[in-house]
C-alpha cells in the first residue's frame, strides 16, 4: 500500500457530519430485506445450494479412534460426509499478520488430523440436499474417541511465562505504603452472542471460491481460505454487506467456514453451512476468564504509589490469545507499577476479542480496586479519581492528545444526580429494595490503520464510495456516507456508501473502534480529491462559469461548486460533467497512520449506575445508567446512541448475568443456548443514557475521532457492581454478580 | 431430527386410539419440538391434538376452575374468569417464558414440560432420564439450577414449569381420558419425583391425554398469588418460586396452600409451612417463622446450596406479599 | 405429482385456529392454479427438480405432509418433510429470508411471525401443522409494501443496529400493539422481552413500540 499524504483539514463546510441521521439502511432492515450472511440463495444467482451441518466432538481432549459414517450416508438425500479420515490434506500455507489476526500459534485445522483438542471441535462435515437431512446425518456420524482428561482449570494449571510490566519499584513502594488493599477479582468467560449465527455460503467456480461469509473483515476470509486450500489471495472473493452482530467474534475465519469451503469444493456444490446456537459456543471464540489479582498503596489522601497487578487468563493449547490489558497503566498516575500477565493454557478453543477486549476486563479489576481504595479512606470516588489524575501518560511520559475525563465525570455527577449518593453503603433502602450508586472510569485507544477508497461521481451527480470494510451495527453505511458527503458537497441522499467486498480497496478489521478513524479518513481524503479533481476541471474549463478562480476559493454545497466569494457564480457537478463529456469522475485515496506517535491517545468514559438490590432476595436490577464519553468528534448523534446503549446493556451483561459454565470433567459448555446462557432482555434495559463531551482529536485521525464502539462498554460492569457495594455494603469481586453472592443476613 | 410421521387427530377417540398406537401427542410443540431437534425425543409417530375442543376455560359449579388441557397459556392468562377467580394463575403464566410461546404453548403441555437440565438436553451426556441406568451428570456436575427437594440419586433436575407450582399449591386435579375411559387424578400424583424411575415423569398411561386441569373451589375471600425469583428480569425459569392463597377469616388464617418451584424434581407442596400458618393470626413474626419450614428435608448440591436459604425467604417474602402484615 | 403453487387469495381466511381449517383447505386446493416454484422438494432445502420424481412414494412412508395455507395473503399449497420449520420452509425454499433463525430453540424472538394473527417463533412450528393457517411474515406485514408505522418509527428512533433480529422486534412489536399490552414503557419491556437485541437497542425499541401505540410520535 503506498502512504497517502495526510489530507488537508477540510475546508468544506460541515453539514451531515455531526447531525443526527437515520441509518440509510433502514429501510432494508425494517423489511427483512438486507441479506445477511445464510440469507444467500437463489436470489443472489446461487443455485443449487446444498446444506452442511457439522459433527461435534464429544470429548475434552483425546483422538479419534473411529468415524463411522454408514448410517449418515445411508440415510436419505445425504450427499457426504468429510472427516479426517477421508479428507485431502489442504496445504495450509502460513497466514499471519498482517494478513489474519491469528494469534501466535498453530491455528485449528479442518479434518486434518485425529486429534481433539476441546470438546465440541469439529471432527465431521455432513452434507445433504436439504437442511433437514444434514441435520439428522449428523446426529448419525458415530464417532469413536479416546479420551484424555483435559486441562480445564485457570486457577492450577500451568501457566505460559508471565509477560511483566514494570515500572519504578512497585514491591517496595507497595511494602511502604501507608494504606495497602490486596484483592482478587474473578470474571467469568462470555460469549459473544450476536443475534447472526455464523454462517457461510461457499461456491468454487474452476479454482476460484466465491463465500458470502459473516466476517468483520472480508480480507480475511479471502486471506485464510488461500491459505489453507493453496490458492491466490486474488482467487477468493468474500462479500458480507450485513453483519446481524458480532462484537468481536468475526474478526477471524473459524474453521467451519474451511470446512464448508472443502465440501463445497469435493461436492462441486455451493455448500451454506450455519453453525447452531449451541456450536456457537464451542466452535467460535470468547471473552477469556480471568483472575486478576490486584495489590494497591496509597498515601491517605488517596493517591497511588503503587499498583500490582497478577493476572491469570486463559487460552487454548495451541494458540496464544492474549488482550490487551494495559488500561492499568495509563488510568492513573502510578508512579510504581507492576503487573504480570500469565496465559494459561486450556483445553479450549482459542479466546477472540470481545468488546472492550482486555480494558472492560481491566476495568473491572482497576476501577472496583478503586472504589474499595475510596471507601476504604472514606474519599469520594470521584475525587480519588480526580486526585490521581495524570498530567501526561504515566507509561509513556507522553502528553494526552486530549484527555477529557474530568470532564466527564463532572458532567456525569451532574446529570446523573451524584450528589444524591450516600458515601454510607447500605443507607438507602425503598421497600424490600436496597438503592446504591456507582462509577467506573475506562479508557481505550484512539487506534487507526492504513485504509483505502475508491470514490466515483457519474454523471447524474450521484456518488458512489467503496471500501472493504464492513457494518455489523454501529452504521458504517450511514456514518461513511455523511463524511463522503461533506467531502464532496453533496447531500447525504446522493452519496453511496458500499462496504462488504473483498476486492474493493482494502480497510482494516472492522474492530477496535477505530473504523470511522481508518475508513473515515480514507473517505475523507478520497473524496476531497475526487473534488478537487472536479473543482480543477472547472477552473480549467473556459465554459465553466468558475473558469479562472483559484481552486482553493471554490467550494461545494448541496452539489452546486462556486466560488466562496460569489455563491452564484458556479454550477453542478452534472453540468461540468456533461458539458466536458465525463461519464464519470473518480479518485482512489486512502489514509496512512502517522508513523511517529507523539500524543498518548484513548477515549474516555465514565459510567454511572443506579442498582436496586432486594435486601432479601439478592437480586439485583439496574434502575439507571449513564455513561459520558470523551470519543473526540460524534459524526452521527443518532447512531452514536445506539452504540453506547449497547456497549452499557452488554457490560450489564457482563456485570450481572453473563458467565458460559463449562464442565470441569469434560470441557462441555453447560449452558451453550439463550435460555441459559443470559443476556439481558427489554426488560433488564429500564433506562439508559448516553452524553458526549464536545471536542475532536485531530491527533487521533484527520476526522478528529477517538473511536467510539468499545469504550461504550469500558467501566460499565464495575460501575454496577461499585452500585451493588453501595446499596448492600456487600463487596462481591467474582464476575457475573448473582442472587446467591447477596443472600445477606438480615 | 429423526423422521415421523404426522396426523392430525379430528377427535378425542381417533387422538387416543393412535396414541395407543404409539403415536407421541403433540400441542403447543414449544418443548417438544425443541427436544426432538435437540434428538432428546425421537418420536416416529406424531398426533396432533391441538384441533381437538377442549380447550374451554370455566368456572365450575361451586366456585372452582377447569381448564381445558389445550387452551393456550396465552388465553388463560388473559381470560376474565381466571382472573379474577384465580389471579396467581395469570401471574404464574404471564412470568413464563415469552408471549410468543405463551400464543403457542398449551395447558397441558405446560404441565407436562420435560426437565431443564444441561445434560438432559446434550444427548452425548449420561442422564438417566433419558436413558435410565447411564447415570446423572448433573450429580457431581455443574448444578445451580438444580432441584434441592424430592431428588434421588438417579435425577435432580428442576420441574420446569411456573403453572404447575400454582396448580400444585391449589390441589388441582387431572383429568384424563385413555384408552380405558375417563380418570382424574391429583397433580400432585400425577407428576412423580425420579425416585428409582427417573424416566417416567408422569403417571400417564398409554394413550391417555389430558383433558382439563381443574382447581377446586377454594373458601372465600381468598388473598393469592404467585412469585418468581430469576437473576434476569424476564423470560428465564425460576431460581426459586412460591404459589400462595390464604383464606383468612375473624384475623384467624383457615386455610393456607403452599408450593414452590425451581427448588424440586416436581413442584414442591409445602405442607409444614402450610400446617404451621393455619389456626395462627397473620403476622410478620408467623410468615418468617412457617418460612423456616420451606427447606425441610432439603438436599442441597454443590453450587445450588443457596436455594434452601433463597426459597425460605421467597417464600416469606410471598406470604407476607399476599398475607399483608395484619 | 404435488405442485407448489402461489396465487393471490381473493377471500382471505379469517382467524380460524389453523388447525381445526382442514375443511376449508381441501376446498381451497381445488382453486390452485399458477406457476410451480419449487415441486417435489420434500425438505427445506432447494434441490433440482426431476419430472419422474416420486412424490407420492415420499408420501407414502407418511413423513412428509401436503400443507396448504395462506403466506402473506397467498396460497401456498405444498409437500413438506414433517421435520421442516416454518422458519426453515420460509428460509430455505421459499426465498423469504427476512425472517431470521437466531437460535431456533424459541430463546431469542428473531423468528417470530404471525400465525392466524398471533406472533409465534416460527423455528417451534412444524410447516407441516399449518394446513388452513394463515401466516404472516415481515415481507407480507403491509399488503402494498409501504412501511407500517412502527416500521417507520424503528428507523426514525434508530431503533435498530445489525438489524439481525430487527424484523422479529417489528412482528412481535405490532402484535404487542394489537395485544393492547403497550400501556406504559415497563409493560411494553416486559412484553416485548421474547426478542433479545444483543446490540441492545431496548430504550429506543421501547419508544418506537410506544410512539407507534399511541398512533403519534
């Protein structure tokens, strides 16, 4: 990719960007009509479709003895079953980054071997005409194993070398230290739980292999799957134009999707495989449990000297899934730190991101230590917060490009009604419920990564941008599309936005909250030139009413380009066209990350919770939240909302329900379906709110972003459960907090 | 999903003959569809009874309910007479489940739900419901859900119904036809703990069908209703749950029903607790001290220990809730 | 031979239990004419139709069924596997995809349609127990493709992100309207808790179901 120089501040004048504005796929997805990814069919010229359903193992760890398939193929209307024992061995080229996000490891591979490495691995694929033939083949695969006892055990089982962050001399200051609190936090695995299923539809044409995939990122599905079947990367194409959710767990290819590619390629078939509620816990990643121990000292007024961090995560055997957990040591000012980081490695299937991957879980350790540290010197937990406030970024020694979480918490303590929180735990009590209130502070990276754009203005006066990158919610569509339009002067109905198709001009994952930052720009830059292009023509053109003004006075509204000093003096986009005899104009652009860092970059929340907990009972209801971010610019108010309600909801969540139970003996996940895995229903949602702290960080990105979608759920679960403490007196520090962790003496 | 065959049975005759026949019955579908999916069932014959009439709603003679076997959970709870005759019953299924499987599931088969347990619904874990003689996973498994009252070695998953706890606390009755003609028999009979026969749930007999479940009359005026305790607030089974209607009369309570749910094999009839509240004046001390009898004889397991604590107090809190404070 | 045929219905049922219509689907069957979509496909999957396929045969061993019943206002008269789901029939063979499997054990809502008016999951209901029911699903909920006021309210709130589970919300949410269960915002929660959102869109799902009960904004 070549660097692109950074575009120009705009000059244009800002008029869909920072409105509020319905997502312009709206409409598609009010009437069933945006296709995702198992709605692919005939309708989309795909005939012929036959259906795969996996076959899951049935043990810990161990190998297979014996696939015994006679039943499944003997049953009607099945067209195969592919299991190691039969399937070619696939060349499986290395696929590392840049081009995957795989962590560093041996990936997973599809029917390739005997072994089992967790239970539910797929150890089979059944393929029949129809859905319901596939499904019940499967359950006739007999798979024979033997088994060995897995490692399932975070807390005893060996761990990898830690990796340590140190600075100054934590042992001694802590050792020192006037007031000194040790605790240990636990939290519990999730699942991602997107509403969208995993699914496929994979077609080979000759040697070239055409998926509609779910994916947060069409590069790598074109990129894994050349890998392992030995092919160019130009001979998959991947589209994903709708993502029904995914919040982390699309960022990397599963091996189902390799396998539904192989039995599309043996069958000659398009092959759609959707993997079951259930296969969703086992077959795709998660947010790894933790035990995260937590060493505080601080002077009595309440500022740190020194933090300890001692975490336990898990991974699988044979990669190593680590998240970033380093919201420690930028949150505060800490003068000695130290925190050790050790993976262990389970019998599990590999971790993924989860939103808010590794801040939310430090978050919950970090800001619950604080709250215990506030109450424990009687300091409001806002003004120990404010006390420890960095001048710069105490890891890095860097000045914060913006830094707006004062901000934030007094806007929030306004708007929330801090004030009315009695410092006294347990002091608030209407009826059988007991009120409290409580705060979390969180932080996440203003990230961004190389990104391209291809911008095409037709005759019509009509734009199209394109970008490979992809909307599983926040509205990417929509957002791109109010940037693309300022850029261009245009309103937003004549702008396109299209995303989802691995050949169009790369972008990154659609993760880490830093698609407006990457994509964004990229938008930005491209279509400033594409009107520079046009703008350039016109002033070159003798007939052109702007023939002669300096191009840097020429501006664009609604697509009318004129001279700024003149606003009559001009014309459209379609008359310049169509006078030059211009089918068309276009422009590929693109936005490369400054490769000198100077500024310490995040965006901030702080979060506000209001919990009702029954004195009796033990359980436990969030009445209100809020949250106040600090995310630079909001290009679309409507849409942020949306976002930062979700990211509260899901770390509600995280806070109070969500924990996949796996069986000790076995690595069978014991609540793999919505029914007991929970996750909050409309009713758990009473009434939530988001605020934004005006301001952009041109630092971060061209477009003055921080990135929003994963800090809206950094803070939330130690918010609710500091309210928990407040309202009970009860200090629960093991993630999801339920009834049983409540059952208070009277 | 194993294949079957499909009829629809046109009347209560044809049901029971190909329900003879071995023939599954199927109604609402809500459970069974779920498990044969699952592969947990495997019925080869379905027979749809869900045309058949009975599924009439009525105030009895004397003051009682009847309640069709197919009527909808829906339609119950937003019928009248059962509203204001019998309120906990409404309670008891506007707390279940969704309001779409409430338009689809029906009476009877809310009563007849299979099991909720983990390893119940994992056809590749031993369970001896499913298969007796395999073992119980769920003994030294992973058990916060499970029963604490009327387990056996052999089983201890929860009755997974809310319905089922208030028709138990109301002394409902069963009612039946089969191929030997028509019987009635107390729920309290009719849904069995696992004991040494974890598979049979019921005592059903081939063929027979639930016709209607009837509450008798109960003395007047009567204070009920139904509580339901979960970690979410909405659409989940109970962690614990308690049906009561006390009949007090001259400040004295005469008569008190009491059952709770998400605690036993079957929904748990709690006669200490109702013995224990009759002939006595209502008072906070009484509802705290007939609640310390809730959890007699419980079994706790690994990590469902905190039911025996959490149904005691549910229970308090339920008799205080319908009982008042005078 | 069986012949999957779709017309338009002049006289649509009225809200019979669908069951219990046995009668009036024999009858209708008569009436059905018009363009084979997909005969002879006994599964939901769609498989290559040959002349000489045996449909009876399938018959025959009594696992699949002939349903006949009205989708969206038209007839479908057709041969199912008794296996199949609404859902899947909906999905797989009959191209209307809007209607979404989430986790097709009745946990999550995003299947949810209206069978003879009231919103059920379709992945609980077998295909072939519809004979003589009328369905509705999100492509037939307004009959001349105008948006239906809640509709237009889910977008205006933005009430909506993936948008994966968006038409069930709207099928249950207008039930819950015509249910009367709208009452205040904690009713409209609770009654609308049988579509899980996992983008949690729950606040502004709340006021779109409101602001389209109370028949303004």
């Amino acid at each position: 990719m070549t660097p692109q120089p950074a575009p120009q501040p705009a000059r244009q004048p800002q008029a869909t960007v920072g409105t509020p504005r319905s997502r312009v796929d709206g409409r598609l997805k009010v009437t069933g009509q945006a296709r995702f990814a198992a709605d692919h069919g005939p309708a989309d010229g795909i005939d012929g479709i036959v259906h795969a359903v996996l076959v899951d193992a049935t043990i810990g760890r161990g190998r297979i003895t014996g696939i015994d398939t006679r039943a499944a193929l003997a049953a009607p209307d099945v067209l195969t079953v592919i299991h190691h024992g039969n399937a070619p061995r696939l060349p499986y080229r290395d696929n590392s980054f840049p081009d995957s996000i795989h962590p560093p490891g041996e990936r997973l591979r599809a029917f390739q071997d005997d072994h089992v490495r967790f239970f539910g691995q797929p150890v089979a694929v059944v393929v029949a005409t129809t859905l319901e033939a596939a499904r019940h083949a499967a359950r006739l695969v007999e798979a024979t194993y033997d088994a060995e006892p897995p490692q399932l055990d975070l807390v005893t089982a060996p761990a990898h070398e830690p990796d340590v962050y140190t600075r100054g001399d934590a042992a001694a200051a802590l050792a020192s230290a006037p007031v000194q609190l040790e605790m240990t936090y636990r939290m519990g695995r999730n699942h991602h739980n997107a509403m969208e299923p995993h699914a496929i539809v994979a077609r080979w044409d000759g040697d070239r292999l055409t998926v509609w995939e779910k994916t947060q990122w069409v590069a790598d599905p074109r990129n894994e799957l050349a890998a392992v079947f030995g092919i160019a990367q130009a001979a998959v194409r991947c589209y994903s134009r709708f993502v029904g959710g995914a919040f982390g767990n699309s960022g990397r290819t599963w091996v189902h999707s390799v396998a539904a590619a192989l039995a599309a390629r043996e069958l000659r078939r398009p092959v759609k495989l959707v993997l079951s509620r259930r296969q969703l816990y086992f077959g795709i990643g998660f947010r790894p449990a933790y035990e995260y121990g937590v060493r505080l000292g601080s002077e009595r007024d309440g500022r740190l000297t020194a933090v300890v961090h001692d975490v336990r995560g898990e991974t699988s055997r044979y990669e190593r899934h680590s998240d970033d957990l380093a919201l420690g040591r930028m949150l505060y000012d800490t003068p000695h730190f130290r925190q050790d980081v050790r993976l262990v490695p389970l019998d599990v299937n590999t971790p993924t991101w989860m939103r808010g991957p590794g801040w939310s879980t430090t978050a919950t350790a970090l800001e619950t230590s604080l709250d215990e540290l506030a109450h424990e010197l009687g300091i409001d937990p806002i003004e120990l917060r404010i006390r420890n406030e960095p001048a710069d970024d105490p890891a890095t020694g860097q000045p914060f490009s913006t830094r707006r979480l004062h901000e934030c918490y007094t806007t929030g303590m306004r708007e929330f009604g801090w004030h009315r929180r009695s410092s006294r735990p347990r002091a608030v009590r209407e009826g059988d419920w007991l009120i409290g209130m409580g705060m979390a502070a969180g932080a996440y990276p203003a990230e961004s990564a190389p990104a391209q754009a291809h911008a095409r203005l037709g005759a019509d006066g009509t734009v199209v941008v394109r970008s490979a990158s992809s909307d599983m919610g926040p509205g990417t569509t929509t957002s791109m599309a109010q940037v693309a339009a300022d850029a261009l002067g245009l309103p937003m109905w004549s702008v396109q936005f299209q995303l989802g198709d691995s050949t169009m001009p790369p972008a990154p994952v659609h993760a880490l909250a830093w698609t407006m930052a990457s994509v964004g720009s990229a938008v930005q830059a491209t279509c400033d030139r594409l009107r520079r292009k046009a703008v350039a023509l016109a002033v070159g053109d003798d007939r052109s009413p702007l023939h002669g003004v300096p191009a840097d006075e020429v501006v664009v509204r609604r697509g009318w380009l004129h001279a700024r000093a003149d606003p009559r003096r001009g014309e459209t986009y379609q008359q310049l066209l169509a006078r030059n005899g211009r089918t068309h104009l276009e422009a590929v652009g693109g936005y490369e990350p400054p490769e000198e860092i100077r500024y310490s970059m995040y965006a901030y929340s702080a979060i506000f919770a209001e919990v009702a907990v029954d004195a009796r009972l033990g359980i436990v209801r969030v009445r209100r939240m809020l949250g106040v971010f600090d995310a630079g610019r909001i290009v679309n108010p409507k849409l942020a909302d949306s976002q930062a309600h979700g990211g509260m909801i899901g770390g509600l969540g995280q806070a109070l329900l969500e924990h996949t139970v796996t069986d000790p003996r076995d690595g069978r996940i014991l609540n793999a379906n919505l029914a007991d895995y929970l996750v909050p229903t409309n009713a758990d949602a009473a009434d939530i709110r988001a605020i934004y702290i005006e301001g952009v960080d041109n630092e971060a990105a061209p477009i003055g972003v921080k990135g929003l979608g994963e800090v809206v759920q950094v803070g939330v679960a130690p918010a609710i459960a500091n309210a928990v403490f407040n309202a009970t007196g009860r200090r629960v520090r093991d993630l999801p907090i339920t009834p049983e962790a409540l059952l208070m003496p009277r | 999903m194993f294949p079957f065959t499909y009829t629809r049975a046109t009347s209560v005759h044809e049901a029971i003959e190909a329900g003879e026949r071995g023939g599954r019955y199927i109604a609402g579908g809500t459970t069974l569809v779920d498990l044969m999916r699952e592969t947990v069932e495997r019925p080869s014959a379905l027979v749809d009874i869900v045309g058949l009439p009975l599924s009439d709603v009525s105030a009895t003679p004397r003051g009682g309910l009847r309640i069709g076997a197919l009527a909808r959970m829906a339609d119950v709870a937003a019928d009248p007479v059962v509203r204001q005759t019998y309120p906990a019953v409404a309670q008891a299924l506007e707390l279940s489940a969704s309001a779409q499987l409430r338009n689809m599931a029906t009476i009877g088969g809310n009563v007849m739900q299979r099991p909720r347990c983990a390893y119940f619904r994992d056809v590749s874990a031993p369970c001896n419901r499913r298969e007796p003689g395999s073992g119980c996973s769920a003994l030294e498994g992973y058990n916060r859900t499970h029963a604490i009252l009327g387990t056996s070695e052999h089983c201890v998953a929860t009755h997974p119904s809310d319905l089922a706890v208030v028709l138990t606390a109301f002394e409902a009755t069963v009612h039946l036809v089969g191929p030997e003609g028509r019987r009635a028999t107390p729920i309290g009979h009719f849904l069995l703990p696992p004991g040494d026969t974890p598979d049979q749930e019921q005592d059903l007999r081939p063929g027979e069908l639930i016709v209607a479940l009837e509450i008798p009359p109960l003395p007047r005026p009567l204070r009920s209703g139904y509580l339901k305790v979960r970690d979410r607030e909405s659409y989940e089974f109970a962690l614990t749950s308690v049906a009561v209607a006390l009949h007090i009369r001259g400040g004295v309570i005469h008569t008190a029903k009491v059952a709770a749910g998400g605690v036993g094999t079957i929904p748990w009839k709690l006669p200490a607790v109702e013995q224990h509240l009759v002939g006595r004046r209502p008072s906070p001390d009484l509802w705290g001290q007939a609640a310390e009898r809730a959890a007699d004889g419980a079994r706790p397991l690994v990590h469902n220990g905190f039911k025996t604590e959490l149904l005691r107090r549910t229970v308090e809190r339920q008799l205080r809730i319908v009982g008042g404070r005078s | 031979m069986s012949t999957d045929a779709q017309e338009p219905e002049l006289q649509p049922e009225e809200g019979r239990p669908s069951p219990l219509s046995r009668r009036t689907f024999i009858a209708a069957t008569g009436t059905a004419t018009g363009v084979a979509v997909a005969a002879g496909v006994t599964g939901s999957g769609t498989r290559p139709v040959s002349a000489t396929e045996d449909v009876a045969s399938e018959l025959a061993d009594g696992t699949t069924s002939r349903v006949s019943f009205l989708l969206n206002g038209r007839r479908q008269s057709l041969v199912v596997d008794n296996r199949a789901s609404l859902l899947d029939l909906l999905r797989e063979r009959l191209d209307l995809t809007g209607t979404k499997k989430g986790c097709d054990a009745g946990a999550c809502g995003a299947c949810t349609v209206h069978v003879d008016g009231r919103r059920v999951n379709a992945c609980l209901t077998f295909a072939a127990r519809l004979d003589g029911a009328q369905v509705t699903t999100i492509e037939g909920l307004t009959p001349d493709g105008d948006l239906h006021p809640l509709q237009r309210a889910f977008i205006e709130q933005d009430a909506l992100q993936c948008g994966f589970c968006t038409p069930g919300q709207i099928m249950s949410g207008v039930a819950c309207i015509r249910e009367g269960h709208t009452g205040s915002p904690e009713e409209i929660r609770e009654w609308m808790s049988g579509n899980i959102c996992r983008c949690g869109c729950y606040v502004k799902i709340v006021r779109a179901v409101a602001q389209t009960a109370t028949g303004g904004r």
